[in-house]
C-alpha cells in the first residue's frame, strides 16, 4: 500500500440509537465487522475513528474488543457536547469512551459539534497535559471556529491537532479551511465523503436505499436522478484504473489535500481501498468530477451540521 493517509470510520457499526439499522438501513454482523477489522489492518489502515454517539456506545464496545493486542492502532474518538455547557460531561464522556474502548488515551479526541467551544476545550487542558488526549481535535467547525480554539489551546500551551468536516463531491465548499488548515500544521479529515453510499456507485434512482433508514430520508430518488451523470463519470474514470468506483469519491477528497475517514463493514471494502491507493487522479480528472458535481445542483447538509 501507498503511504497516502487514510482513517477507516466505523459510524456503520452500531446498534440502537444512531446505529447502524437508524441510519443506514441496516443491522451489521460483528462477525463481518471483526473480519473486516482484520483484513483492513493486515492491508495496513491502522487509523481508527468511533465516537460516543455511534450507536450511543456500542461501536465502541465493538471497535474495543477488535483492537485488543493491537497496540499500533492509532485511535481516534469524539464527545458530543449538548447545547448548554455542563462541567464534567466531557471527561466523563472522555472516561466512558476509554473504558469502552479498553485505552487509557486517545490517540485524538473531538469536540463533536462546535457547542460551547472554549468551556468544553478548557476541560480537555488537563487530560491534554496529562497525556491521557495525544492530539485535540474539533468536528463540524467553521474557519472562525478553527481561530478561536487555536487562541484558546495556545493560551495553555497546546496545539490544534485536527479538523473534521463534512467534504465531498457534493459538500464541496471547505477548500479555504482545507488550505489553513494544511498551512498551519493541522490535519484536516473528511467525513461522508461517499455520503453514506450515494457516491459509491452501488446505489441509483432504481436500486436505492433502504426505505426505513436515515440516509433515504437524506438522499431520496430524486436526488439519485440528478447524480446519474455524476456516477456515469465516476464508472467510466474506474474503469479506465481498474478500481472500483466507489474508490474515485475517495481519491477526489485526497487530492484536495484532505483525509478521508472510510467506513467499512466488509472486507472487501478494504480490499478496494487498498487497490485504489495506488492510483492518483490527474487535475483534469478532478476538475471533469467537480463539473459533473456542480451541475447537479446538489448541496448535502447533515442535520447535526451548522448552516
């Protein structure tokens, strides 16, 4: 494998409440998963991302007991803030996500959502020092977001190590913070980069998601319509590698300067992603996706995200 980055994202694992069967449409064999767990390491994707709210625990859980005599993994979690501040929910959360998932630091912890950005920073300071947080990261952030929590990490000695947005073909709007980001030393990771499977190419207006799921709510039929000349494009530039074309979405992201997180709950997504890491799009190539993206007209926006 190349030594391009990559985090493979596990928010498909989970049971219950924004779990797998809530958002995706469908229930998830541990079996599956441990094996894709495997295949993926032994491919050499040693970067993992989970959060609390993943199936409020249970990727966790699931993710914990996969790393167990994997001490290489490199571990990545988040904490959910409410909309009002409570002191201790985040190092309560912290210490609830480290027994879950069997560490006692976080390779990177998030803020989530932006809520009450500097008291909740304030209280991931001490874990920081403490080493218990090796890098501290912010998700669903704006540019000003990003500028405040710079100022208030660097007041105690600590550094920004990480920014996580929404970034695809069809959320292409974040190349001004992509580019500070990358200029000031922190790592910017795209997430939903295949919204949830649109972009895959397994998926179209006639073979669309399962009905009882929060991503056909998101992405119905008529949106898989406007994105018909879009995966057209995508088949075609596959094609042409010899990958398969839910790998290009992935590429795009990567020469835009940002990190993809890739779910996966099969092994041979991790097969396809291993393939596509030895190739590397040309600027036509991107410049052909974006058109082919904008005309669709499409803007995809998560519910949790800021405007």
């Amino acid at each position: 494998m190349s030594e391009k980055e990559i985090m493979i994202g596990t928010w498909a694992w989970g049971t219950g409440m924004n779990g797998s069967s809530m958002v995706f449409g469908k229930r998830q064999d541990p079996a599956v998963l441990k094996q894709s767990f495997e295949k993926a390491v032994e491919c050499g994707f040693l970067h993992w991302d989970t959060a609390a709210v993943y199936g409020m625990g249970t990727c966790e859980t699931l993710l914990g007991g996969f790393i167990q005599g994997h001490e290489d993994i490199f571990l990545s979690t988040k904490f959910m803030p409410g909309k009002k501040y409570r002191k201790g929910d985040l190092t309560k959360s912290f210490e609830q996500s480290m027994t879950r998932l069997g560490r006692e630091a976080a390779d990177l912890f998030w803020i989530h959502v932006p809520n009450n950005l500097a008291l909740n920073l304030c209280e991931v300071i001490p874990l920081a020092k403490e080493g218990r947080i090796r890098s501290v990261g912010i998700s669903n952030v704006s540019l000003e977001h990003i500028r405040k929590a710079e100022r208030v990490l660097a007041d105690n000695g600590l550094k920004l190590g990480a920014v996580q947005n929404h970034f695809s073909l069809l959320r292409n709007d974040q190349q001004e913070i992509i580019d500070y980001c990358n200029s000031r030393g922190i790592r910017y990771y795209a997430y939903m980069v295949l919204e949830q499977g649109a972009l895959s190419g397994h998926y179209d207006a006639k073979h669309h998601f399962p009905r009882f799921s929060m991503r056909n709510v998101s992405f119905n039929k008529k949106k898989f319509r406007k994105i018909e000349g879009l995966l057209a494009a995508m088949k075609q530039m596959a094609d042409q590698y010899g990958i398969d074309p839910s790998q290009i979405p992935i590429l795009w992201v990567m020469s835009k300067g940002a990190i993809p997180i890739v779910g996966i709950t099969k092994p041979s997504h991790a097969e396809k992603l291993a393939e596509a890491m030895k190739v590397s799009l040309t600027s036509e190539e991107t410049a052909m996706l974006e058109n082919e993206a904008a005309s669709t007209g499409i803007r995809q926006q998560g519910v949790w995200e800021p405007q």
